[in-house]
C-alpha cells in the first residue's frame, strides 16, 4: 500500500480508501450489502494495508455507519483508523433533518458516533455545499465540533471552487479550522473538475480524494449490474456517446496490456498529478484488487492519448444540475459541409 499525507495536515493515510455506500442495508437501495456480506471486503482491505474509511450518515439512512462501525470494531484497533462521514442529506425527513444548519450539524455528529459506537471521527466533512445556509454558520458549528474533539479533522465534498473559495475565507477571518480534503468525482468521463477544482485545491493546500474513478461503472463494461439497472444516476450522468466513447477507449487499452477495464480506468486517476486517495467501492475482494493492481500501472504517452482523445467538456455534475444536465452530443453540420461531405 502507498500513503501520502493529506493536504498540508499530518494526517497519513493511504492512497486508497474504502468507499462503503454499497454498505448497510438492501431496504435502502436493491444494490446494497447487508453486515455479513460487506465484512469480507472490509477485513480484505483492511489486510492490505487500507487505513482510510469513507462513510456518510446518509448511506442506508444511517445503517451504513452502524454496519461499518461494528465491522471495523470487530477487525482492528481504533486509533490504526481513518474514519470519516459526512453530514447534509440527512437519514430521515423533517424541515431541520438536513442541510448545514448549526442544529443539524450539531445533531448529525452526536447522531453519528452513536451508531459509529466511537468517541469521534477522523475526518467530518459537508457532504455539498449548502446555499441556504450562511457560510459563516456552518463552518463555526463544524469548528466546535473539532474544538470539542468529536472530529479531528474536518473535510468537504462535490462542490464549486468558489463556494470553497467562501468556505476558507470565512474560516479565515474568524480562526477557525480549515478544510484538510476535497472529495471530488474524476473519472476518465468526468474531468470538470480539472478546470479549477483541483488547481485551487493545490494552491490552498487541501487534500484531493476522488470518488467513482470507474464513472458508476460505465469504464468497467459492465452497464448490466444491478447497480447501474436501478440508479437513475448512471443515465443521468454517463449515457452520452463521448463518455461510450470513453468507455470503448478504456476497453482498448486494457485488452492490449491484458488486464481488467476496471485496473486502467482506476490507474488514470492514481495516476493524476492532482489525486491524492482514490475511494474504492467493491462488490467483491476481486474487485478491490483490481484497485491494487492500478496502484502499480503506470500508463506511458500512448496510452494516455487513447483515453483521453474523446474527452469533451460537458455540464459540471452536482446537486445544482441534478435532473438539467445537457448530454454531450455533436451538433449536427450544416448543409454546406455535408453535401460536400456526401459528394466526396
């Protein structure tokens, strides 16, 4: 396993990091993992040298952190741990049961710990930005958080460089903690945040782990899974023809060094100059290993140009463009060019 300190903390942990949203409980979403059958993946990443553990009180409504809590419990020592959740969809309804209110973050992280059964997390982090919140409010509850050691760190998620912009300014003028991660969405389909994200993120020295590195498995060739039948996500995100494109780039590549679609896809992202950790979301130790494998696979001049050839910038995906997105599609030529086009 590599490890890398995150952003300009002390914190170590390694590059890859165990996603768990597939986790908790199938009443949830069809696609999800009950405790016996998720406690495999996690003994089998934890003996590999993973000591970073994502989670979100959002995950099963709540039952992911529960689920996991008692699996690490079981498998290893506390302090050898990074755990993080997140707080901001909330795990029931309610006018208050969500967002970055100081009441819901104040209630999320006591809520959290409990079904955690821990003391505090490693890292506690906003789940998105939250636009009916004032800035100010949410960062001094998530302060107080640290300040009374429920959280060592604090992190954020899938949002617009200048809505971190505002978040580090406030923490700024008031002293208060600063965000040590971004966790971002990068994949050979889905390079947005390359524009201004990740340089920012350099610049102010935060942390970069990114998520969905196989684009909901699209980059794996496996469009069937019980996943991708029942997430609407995955159309919404990745149904375009440049990210099949993609997909088809990938496919080459990988039967020519004759390893998985998955290994090249996860090996472009560990192989960015702008990633730090990579979150795997296994189904099985075999896929696990595949990220293992792509810790190790570089990817010469060639290879890199068939991946990323198709690329084409295309609407930013967030919670803000959910439902709107505008798939990426050629314009059709106009008459001039494609009678000239059929004549030839």
């Amino acid at each position: 396993m590599q490890y890398i300190r995150l952003g300009h903390s002390g914190l170590q942990v390694s590059r890859l990091c165990l996603g768990t949203m597939n986790m908790g409980t199938p009443d949830w979403k069809p696609w999800i993992f009950d405790e016996k059958q998720s406690e495999p993946i996690v003994a089998h990443a934890l003996d590999h040298g993973v000591n970073f553990i994502d989670l979100a009180d959002f995950y099963s409504a709540g039952v992911g952190e529960q689920v996991v809590g008692r699996i690490v419990k079981r498998l290893a020592r506390r302090e050898d741990l990074v755990i993080t959740t997140k707080v901001g969809y909330g795990t029931r309804s309610g006018i208050n049961a969500s967002g970055h209110s100081r009441k819901h973050i104040l209630d999320s992280i006591d809520a959290s710990l409990k079904r955690l059964d821990m003391d505090y997390v490693d890292v506690f982090m906003l789940h998105y930005f939250d636009v009916n919140t004032p800035v100010e409010e949410t960062m001094s509850a998530m302060n107080d958080i640290v300040r009374a050691g429920k959280a060592r760190y604090i992190g954020v998620s899938t949002m617009l460089a200048g809505q971190l912009a505002k978040i580090l300014m406030a923490c700024e003028r008031n002293g208060w903690v600063k965000p040590i991660n971004m966790q971002l969405q990068l994949n050979c389909a889905y390079r947005e945040e390359e524009r201004e994200m990740i340089p920012f993120c350099r610049d102010q020295g935060l942390g970069v782990s990114v998520f969905s590195p196989l684009a909901r498995g699209l980059l794996t060739g496996d469009v069937q899974s019980t996943r991708n039948q029942t997430d609407f996500f995955t159309q919404q995100m990745y149904s375009d023809e440049a990210s099949l494109q993609i997909a088809h780039s990938v496919q080459r590549v990988a039967r020519a060094r004759g390893v998985p679609n998955a290994q090249i896809a996860q090996a472009w992202v560990l192989n960015h100059s702008g990633v730090d950790c990579m979150l795997v979301g296994a189904d099985t130790t075999e896929q696990f290993d595949s990220a293992l494998a792509a810790l190790d696979t570089p990817l010469d001049a060639e290879e890199l140009h068939e991946l990323e050839r198709n690329y084409t910038p295309c609407d930013v995906i967030n919670d803000y463009t959910a439902g709107c997105r505008i798939l990426r599609s050629a314009r059709p030529g106009l008459e001039r060019f494609t009678l000239t086009e059929a004549v030839a």
